[in-house]
C-alpha cells in the first residue's frame, strides 16, 4: 500500500496542524486559518488516524501537544517551506516588487541602520514597505512563526534553521553629561556614581548587568527604561552615567561626552538573523545584501 495514500495528508492539513500547535487552541486556531472549528477538529482527527498519536490533549480548560508533536512540529514546518517554494514565482526585480519587509530591531539598532536602509529602499525598491517590530530578546519563534522576515540583534537565537551573519562591531562605553560632572575615571568612580540603566520591556537584563553580577561588582540603578530612546532626557542636565554602545554617540547620545568603561567588558557583533526558508529567495536575498551595504558603508566611515 502505497504510504502517503495511507496518510491522506495535504497541504491544508499540515496548516492546521501547524496552526493548532502555535496557538495551543482548536479555536484561535480556527480563527487564524478562517474556517469553522469543526473543520480544524475534523482535520485533526485525520491526522491523528494518519500519525498514529492523539497530538493534542486536554490539559485543564485547554489542550496541549504530545512529544511526537512537538518533535514533528519543525519537520512540518519545512515540509512546508519547501512547498510553499515550489511556488515563488517569476525572479525578483526590485523596480516593480511590492511588499511589506518586517525587521524585529530594538532603538538603537533602528536607528542606526534601518532609516540608511530606507533611503536605499525609496530609491531602488520603492515598492517595498518598511516595518520595524520591538525585538526585545529575539527567539527563533519570530521567524519561524513570521512575526517577522529579519532581526537585528546581537543574540541570535541558537537554532539550526536560524542563519546570520555579522554586521558590526560595537562596545559599551560611559556618557554622561560634561557640565554636571566628570568622567569617571576608575571602577570605584563608576560604581560610587548613580546610573540610568535599561531592561527590556520583557524584563530580560543586558548583557551588562549579568557581566556586573558575575565579577561580584553591584552599581544604583536609580532609573529603569525600557528602551535606549529613554535614556538621553533623563541623562540631560544631570550628574548620573548611562552605559551604552559606542556608536549611539552618532545618533540618540550625541549630545553627551563618553570614555571607555573603566573595565575590561568583551566588545559586540550586531548580526542579522533570517530563517533557513529565506536564504535563497531573491527578494530576501537582496534586501539582505542591503542591509549589509548599510552596515559596510558604516564601517567604512569608521576606518
């Protein structure tokens, strides 16, 4: 008998298993797909007749999936990327394409490359829309979920159907504002100092703080943000520090004086991080190489 007869499996099918699975729930997932609840429930019910496994069950009022479900969910997942390839079309010519672009970046990271990035857009892809999306702490369920089509970020989430690829180097220095006191000039002077601090809105510290923590050294935080937009007015006519990347003297910090961190803290790389799915598609491809430009015109600036 032959096997996918015995599974009676489509692409609908694999979308409702897949829609089920991120939404946790028969009816958001209806909702989602934009048909009946029955119609998912139906589905499932070919599936786990097809499978051989009940996929979901009931836990309390909701449902959840089973291991062999969570374990086939990234098979499905690239068997559809792989169809929905099958499907791409004539090739890419950025003059006439007309398409929205998701980029998940936090502030600084906007700031400093996507408006450059915009230019080139207006003036070579006019037909592509821009949107930029909150990263936070991106994970790898913004790609795979579609949340969004590129994340800028340090952190790239480790996963083997996440790619990246490096954009910049940065590090963290001190700014603080010359006409209410000096720079800090030793560890004691920075930790004896107030400081604006920044954790994101998910609640995730930076890389900073955890690096304080691990060599035992604690400073005042006497302000909190939640994104690096808020630290310039606060830091403004004040005697308190902000430590922040280098490169945001360029922009959100320029009014600000700045030395290096009176300790040792390992510099950063700002990637790009994309879904295995896009790595050859045209039109990700060359916003991609867009990206880059920006970031290697900046880096030629540097030099």
């Amino acid at each position: 008998m032959n096997l996918i007869d015995t599974f009676n499996l489509d692409i609908r099918a694999l979308h409702t298993f897949v829609a089920v699975l991120d939404e946790g729930s028969v009816s958001r997932a209806a909702v989602k797909l934009g048909v009946s609840q029955s119609a998912v429930s139906h589905t499932l019910e070919r599936l786990r007749n097809a499978l051989g496994d009940p996929l979901f069950v009931k836990s309390g009022r909701g449902i959840t999936p089973t291991r062999y479900a969570l374990q086939a969910g990234p098979h499905v997942r690239q068997i559809l990327d792989d169809m929905h390839s099958l499907a791409s079309g004539p090739p890419f010519t950025p003059e006439t394409t007309e398409f929205t672009f998701t980029v998940a970046a936090n502030d600084y990271e906007r700031d400093l490359l996507l408006p450059p990035l915009m230019q080139r857009l207006r003036q070579q892809a006019p037909g592509i829309l821009l949107q930029v999306i909150a990263s936070g702490i991106p994970s790898a369920e913004m790609l795979r979920k579609d949340i969004c089509d590129l994340i800028i970020s340090p952190h790239a989430p480790e996963a083997t159907d996440i790619m990246q690829r490096g954009l910049m180097g940065d590090r963290m220095v001190v700014f603080y504002d010359s006409q209410k006191r000096e720079a800090p000039e030793t560890v004691t002077d920075y930790l004896k100092a107030d400081h604006i601090a920044l954790i994101f809105a998910s609640g995730e510290k930076t890389a900073l703080e955890g690096g304080l923590s691990a060599r035992g050294l604690t400073r005042r935080n006497v302000v909190t943000v939640s994104n690096f937009s808020g630290l310039p007015e606060f830091l403004r006519g004040s005697d308190m520090l902000v430590t922040a990347p280098e490169r945001m003297s360029k922009h959100l910090l320029r009014d600000f004086e700045w030395v290096p961190l009176p300790f040792s803290f390992k510099p950063f790389t700002l990637l790009m991080v994309w879904h295995r799915r896009n790595q050859n598609d045209p039109a990700h491809r060359w916003l991609r190489n867009q990206v880059n430009a920006v970031a290697a015109t900046m880096n030629g600036l540097d030099d």
